[in-house]
C-alpha cells in the first residue's frame, strides 16, 4: 500500500532508468523506485525527446516509471530546472508540471506529480504505444 502522504513523481520520457539520462541518475539518488504505471494520456516525439498530454480516451496511456521522493523540494527544483519550466525560463514554457493519477500493475491508482508538454501537438508525431524506450527500441531495429 503507498503512502498518500508522501510526493510521488511519474516519469516517462529522459528521466526513465532505462533511458540513461544524467538527470534519471540524480533521481535515482533522490528518490525510491516503485515500479511501472500509466496515467490517461498522449505520448509524442518532440525533439529527440517525448512529449506527453493528458486525454480522457481511456485506451491511451503513457507508461512510465513511479518514485517516492525523498526530498520533493530538492528533486522537484532539480526537475522544474531540467524541464526547462522553473522560473529561471521565459514563458510559455515547454513543459508544465501538474499531478495526475497513476494507475499502478494491481490497478492501484496514485497521485503524483508528472511533466507534461504544453504546446499544440498537431504537427508531432504519435507514439501509439504510449512507451517511450519501446519506440526507440522499435525505431533504432526499423
């Protein structure tokens, strides 16, 4: 059972473990892993990087990874910096963070904060699987 009282983050894209990024290192240090999960939403290539949405279509969904932090003031700061959507950054920024619920391998659903892109996603190219490293997998093998 998790903890309610506790801040959660949700990852899907960089910061994923088996994405490799510099930062899903410092969120490894910051943080406990849970497990794998989903929230209701839209996965796209952005640049080189993904971009997700939330969407009421109960069929679409973004995997990702769940964390407990340790410290959310320090991750969250770290993060809100990486993401570009601190207050060090012009906006409109790219990303927003709000929370969503995640729902968990037993259907468990949890409360956590999530990065989500904030611009039109018209032009953008759709990861229908909803799985980030999967479409890198799949992209690299094409």
């Amino acid at each position: 059972m998790l903890n309610k009282s506790r801040e959660y983050i949700f990852v899907y894209g960089t910061l994923r473990r088996d994405c490799g990024g510099i930062m899903a290192h410092c969120l490894s240090r910051h943080a406990e892993f849970l497990g794998m999960g989903f929230f209701q939403g839209a996965l796209y290539e952005v640049n080189r990087y993904p971009g997700a949405v939330l969407c009421s279509e109960k069929h679409d969904r973004v995997w990702g990874e769940l964390y407990r932090m340790h410290d959310s003031e320090h991750v969250l700061t770290k993060l809100d910096d990486y993401e570009e959507c601190s207050g060090r950054f012009p906006e409109p920024h790219e990303y927003k963070r709000l929370k969503a619920e995640i729902t968990l391998p037993a259907g468990e659903p949890v409360l956590a904060w999530v990065y989500v892109y904030n611009f039109p996603v018209g032009r953008l190219e759709r990861i229908h699987s909803g799985d980030y490293p999967r479409y890198l997998l799949e992209k690299s093998t094409a």
